[in-house]
C-alpha cells in the first residue's frame, strides 16, 4: 500500500468522523437548524420507544388506568399552563367538541387501553402492536368503500405476515387469559388511534393543535383518574411505591413533555417523510431495551417478524405518499 493510498484513507476516515460529530451533543447548540432537527429526531426515536418500558415498570406496582391517569393529568397541567401563560386562546363553541372526542380516542382509549395492555404482555409486543396502526388505516378504508391504492393493500398484507411470525410461537399463549386480553387491548387501542388519525383529518379546525393536544391530555388525565376512583381500582397515592413514581415521572417529562418538543421542533425542519421513521425505531428500541433491561423474551420470530411488519407499515406509508393529495382518501397524513 502507497503513502498515497493510506493519506486517501485517513482523509475518508476523517470526514467520516466529521459527519458524525454533527451529532455530538455536547456541541449541538453551535450546529445549524438541520443538524439540530436531526438530533431532536434521534431524541423522539429514542425516548418515545423507552416509553413502553417506563410504563411497562410502572404497572408492575398499580393500575394500569390510574398511571396513565396521572401521567395524562401533570402532562396536561403542564401543557395548558404554558399557552395560557403565552396567552392562547381557549377553544370555542364546538371546537370543544372535537377536543373531547380527541381526548377519548386519543387518551383514554389508545394511550390509556394500550398502557393497561402491557401489564399482561411485554412492553416490546404492544409497540409492535401499536406500530401496525397505519395498516388498520387501510382495512378502515376498504370497509369504508375509499379507494386503495395496491401497494398499500400489499402492505397490509405484508404487515400481517409480520404479526403472525410474530405471534407463532405464541400460539399456546393465547389459552392464558391474562396474555388475549392484553393483546385485545393493545389491539383496541390501536384501532382508537387510527380513528383518532381519520376524526383528526376529517375535523380539522383552526385552533391551536398544541394547544388542543395538552387539553386532551387533561381532560383525559382527569376522567380516567375520576373512573379508577369510582370503579374502586384506584390506591391510595400514598401507597403508590416509588418505581411507578419514577416511571410517572420519566413518562411525563420525557415521554409527554420533551420527546413532543423534539417532534414538534423535527417536524418544523425536516421532511414529513424523514420523520416517519420514528414510528419503525420506537418498537425496535422497545423490544430491544426489554430483552436487555426487564428480561423480556427475544427469539428469532420476534426479530423476523417485527422487520416484515415495520415493512408492511413502510410500504403502506409509501404507497399513499406517492397518491397525488387531491386523490389521496382519509387515509392521508399518517
């Protein structure tokens, strides 16, 4: 090898780390917006994918519907208290509607159904059960006469192979009782999400969608919290043990609260599509941190099939992105 040859080398080897060091977040401030967007999204990838865990350790030691109560609540105290100090306007008329409708769909049925589901499955099925919401988009579509292009109807079907690799080598699971009703609750709370998707579309209204966002959440945190305290499945706050409380915590201000800026401030600087690609990390970075934090079971099935159903997903994603919008169904904007 020349002297030449190992300069060229090194020079590539250097830019390589170059390129890298745009990610460095010790330096990040001094970067440009592009650089600082991609970091945010790295940011949603991440921790929107710990939150299956956190929630999954949260549940361990309370109700499933009494934690995403709490966390919906402080999240939402949160949320409002920033706009009306920014002066926001509150919604008006029947724009409360629409926030109310979005809080159950939104809240209480997907996050608050899909938070009680991991307490009797892994933290790392029910994101990838929750990742599929986008093929649920197209079997809504079929049954609802709109006009699917044939690439997405491969997806879902390409989608579909992936949950049933998955789900093969828990056949003998499903005659425990505890594992089908999770896994019917994960799949209710997905299903809430992809019509909250199509409501989101069809009543789209001039108010503050972040605004509206932190409304939903309080109004959510409120009702579930007034539920699990009249059904009598509440404890005590007192009693509450300080795992679940650091869960609540990393949830709401990681989960609810920072991850949601990252997104909003991603979302602003890059590409729609560019930012998709959260929704085929976040179950991967779930099934990975629960193989190798809580124990939870890897196999081969699992690794297969979680890839053939985020590739489902990304065909079904790419399939309406290449509809021209004027021909686009509901199903757009996912």
């Amino acid at each position: 090898m020349s002297r030449f040859d190992i300069i060229k080398i090194l020079s590539h080897t250097g830019d390589s780390f170059r390129h890298l060091s745009v990610l460095n977040p010790l330096t990040i401030h001094k970067k440009g917006t592009k650089s600082k967007a991609v970091f945010a999204l790295i940011m949603v990838c991440f921790f929107w994918g710990t939150t299956w865990l956190a929630s999954g350790i949260g549940v361990k030691s309370m109700p499933a519907l009494q934690l995403a109560g709490i966390r919906q609540l402080l999240a939402g105290i949160i949320y409002v208290t920033y706009f009306l100090i920014k002066g926001a306007s509150l919604p008006k008329g029947k724009e409360w509607w629409t926030v109310i409708i979005l809080s159950i769909l939104n809240f209480a049925l997907s996050n608050g159904l899909s938070t009680w589901g991991i307490k009797y499955i892994s933290a790392g099925l029910g994101a990838i059960i929750a990742s599929t919401f986008p093929i649920w988009l197209v079997v809504i579509g079929l049954f609802s006469g709109s006009k699917i292009p044939v690439k997405a109807i491969m997806g879902l079907v390409v989608g579909f192979g992936g949950v049933c690799i998955i789900f093969y080598e828990h056949f003998h699971d499903f005659f425990n009782p505890g594992f089908r009703f999770g896994i019917i609750l994960s799949i209710i709370g997905t299903w809430s999400w992809a019509f909250g998707t199509l409501y989101t579309k069809k009543q789209a209204s001039t108010f503050n969608p972040y605004f509206s966002l932190g409304l939903q959440m309080l109004i959510t945190g409120a009702g579930l919290l007034t539920l699990t305290k009249f059904n009598g499945t509440a404890i005590p706050l007192t009693a509450i043990p300080w795992q679940s409380w650091a869960s609540i915590s990393y949830l709401v201000l990681f989960g609810s609260v920072f991850a949601f800026i990252c997104y909003m401030y991603a979302l602003q600087h890059l590409p729609t599509g560019q930012i998709s690609i959260y929704a085929y990390i976040n179950p991967i970075v779930a099934v990975l941190l629960g193989w190798l934090l809580l124990n939870e079971k890897m196999s081969v099935f699992i690794g297969v099939g979680s890839l053939v159903a985020l590739l489902g997903v990304y065909l079904v994603n790419k399939a309406f992105k290449a509809v021209p919008a004027r021909e686009q169904p509901e199903l757009e904007g996912m």
